[in-house]
C-alpha cells in the first residue's frame, strides 16, 4: 500500500515516522486492540496514537483514509511507510514476511 501523505496530514506523517512501528488506532475499535497485542507478543513495542484522544483526530483519519486504509484504523507505519491494517499485516505474517521486514527495518 503506498500512497503520497497530503500536505495538510495533520501530523500523520511526523507521527508515523516517530518509531520501527506505530500504529493509528482508537480506544474503543476492537481490531485495533488485537494488532496491538499481536505486536506485543511479537516482542516488538508499538508507538501507539488513540485518535479519540487527539484534537483533531477525525481530520488524521480522514487523512488515513485518503492513503487508502479502509476502515481507518488501525493503519500499521513500518519505518514510516503504510504498510495497511489488520489484514495486511497478518497475511505478511502467515507469509513469513513481516518479520524480515521487521528485522530489516
């Protein structure tokens, strides 16, 4: 999934490039809570950014979403770079990718 960030992102792409992997999320999307554990027991620690916790956190999904993740959250940044949701990263998983993409970042 690639995708140009828009000029006015809402600090989407300042905060996506703050870590190895950060994920886009909200407190109550149920989805959003597995990946995050599934990153966890992966052993590899998350920046995690709740948008209902921002100001303008439905301007950063609206930005997300024009990026073309579809639901919104979570949106998974590897090194900076969308890599998708959910289902992007467990099928780079069942693969066997996403954790030499991870070592390689």
């Amino acid at each position: 999934m690639t995708s140009s960030i828009p000029p006015s992102d809402f600090g989407v792409a300042r905060l996506a490039s703050q870590g190895l992997v950060v994920i886009f999320s909200k407190s109550s999307c149920c989805m959003c809570h597995a990946i995050k554990s599934f990153f966890i027991e992966l052993k590899v620690h998350p920046i995690i950014h709740e948008l209902d916790h921002y100001r303008t956190g439905k301007e950063m999904e609206r930005v997300l979403m024009s990026l073309g993740c579809n639901p919104s959250v979570p949106a998974i940044f590897i090194s900076g770079k969308l890599i998708g949701g959910t289902s992007e990263i467990i099928s780079l998983h069942l693969r066997g990718s996403l954790m030499p993409l991870l070592n390689r970042a």
